[in-house]
C-alpha cells in the first residue's frame, strides 16, 4: 500500500476539497454556503481547461459527491481510501462515524493527512470550511486557489 503522501505521485495535481453530509442538511448558523457539486464541476472543469492539470485530488466525507466525482473524472482522481458516509436529516456526521469506527485516533488522523495533502496540490478549489483553511495555513499561501464565496447560512 502506498504511503498517502505518494498518492499525489509527480504530476501537478488539481486539489478539491468538497463538503457535504451534516453540513450541508444541517445549514449550521453563520457558517459559509458550500457550493453545489454542480457549481464545483463547473469549476474544476474550468481549472482543468485552462491549466491542463491531468490529476484531481478529492478530500471530501460525502459518499454520494465521491461517487459523482470519480463517474465523471474516472482515472484522474486520486483521493485517500476512507470510509465517507451518507447523512439524512439532522444525522451529524461525527456521531455516525463514531458509531462505525472505534478508532477515534485513526478518524483523526486520516482527516488530518487528508488536509496535508491539500496543502501540497499546485491549485486548490474548496468551499469556505476549516479542513480548507487549514491547508492554507499549512502551505502558507496559495498562488492558485479559489474558495467559493457564497455567503453565510
């Protein structure tokens, strides 16, 4: 099995970082509009034409946007094996993977590598959230990046 951060491989990689599940059901208070995963496509397909990258990273918990993502962009996509859920109502993400996992550490951990290795993609696209902050924060700045700006819940 690879080490995750080999999973990039060479190429310059597009990253995306697309939150769904609880928080998009749920709507939180003041916290920033996640796009929609067409408005996403939109945009990756964009970035795709006009830099020519050949690999897109994917960070995202939503098994339902995983499973769009890797119909449309097939072979290109390279993403971290984790577990990624599907919530209904006012289902909040961490209770169920909890729930599913006792491993508390490795939950931790798998996120944590997952935003690391958004911080080492050439581009990034991302709705406004924390794990996107945070690759800012450990790459320091992104020459190419674009967060999507669409207002608060």
């Amino acid at each position: 099995k690879k080490l995750s951060i080999e999973i990039l491989g060479k190429n310059e990689v597009l990253g995306v970082l697309l939150r769904g599940t609880d928080y998009v059901n749920l709507r939180p208070k003041n916290h920033p509009v996640q796009p929609t995963l067409q408005e996403a496509i939109e945009k990756i397909d964009l970035i795709l034409r006009e830099k020519g990258y050949q690999k897109i990273y994917i960070a995202t918990e939503d098994k339902e946007i995983f499973q769009k993502i890797s119909e449309k962009y097939g072979a290109k996509l390279v993403f971290m094996d984790v577990e990624r859920y599907i919530t209904i109502n006012k289902e909040n993400i961490n209770d169920i993977s909890i729930k599913k996992s006792a491993d508390k550490y490795k939950i931790g951990k798998d996120y944590l590598i997952n935003i690391i290795l958004l911080s080492r993609c050439d581009y990034i696209i991302a709705g406004n959230t924390s794990g996107s902050q945070g690759a800012l924060l450990i790459r320091h700045k992104f020459n190419n990046k674009y967060f999507f700006n669409l207002g608060n819940y």
